[in-house]
C-alpha cells in the first residue's frame, strides 16, 4: 500500500494539503487503533508513516477515516 500511495504523490507532484486539513489528519491518526504510538508513527494497516501520509494530497485513509 505504501507503494500506491507512492505512485499517487508522485503524479500528484507531491503537492501538499493546506495546515487545517493535515492537521485534522494526523489528530484522526493519532487517536486511531491501528496507530503503533512508536516515535515514527506508522499506520499497521497500509504501513504509511502518518507524518507524511497526512499532509499530502490525494491521500486517504485505508479505513475511510479522512480523505
């Protein structure tokens, strides 16, 4: 998954999200089941680092969580 997610950025240019939405993002993350609370914050579903998952556009949850 990490590598669609990959592909998606790359054709996107890997433009980013305004503040407001990433921030929304990440505090959905943190709050999440599948969060490993390790210091790289890392999704066990798609194996995303949420730090950056989260501010780039194009991305989704797995879990349809935030778009």
């Amino acid at each position: 998954m990490i590598i669609k997610d990959l592909a998606t950025a790359l054709k996107r240019g890997f433009k980013q999200v305004d503040e407001d939405t990433a921030k929304k993002r990440i505090e959905i993350c943190e709050d999440c089941p599948m969060n490993q609370l390790t210091k790289i914050r890392q999704c066990k579903k798609c194996w995303g680092f949420m730090d950056v998952k989260t501010k780039l556009e194009g991305m989704k949850c797995d879990l349809n969580f935030w778009v």
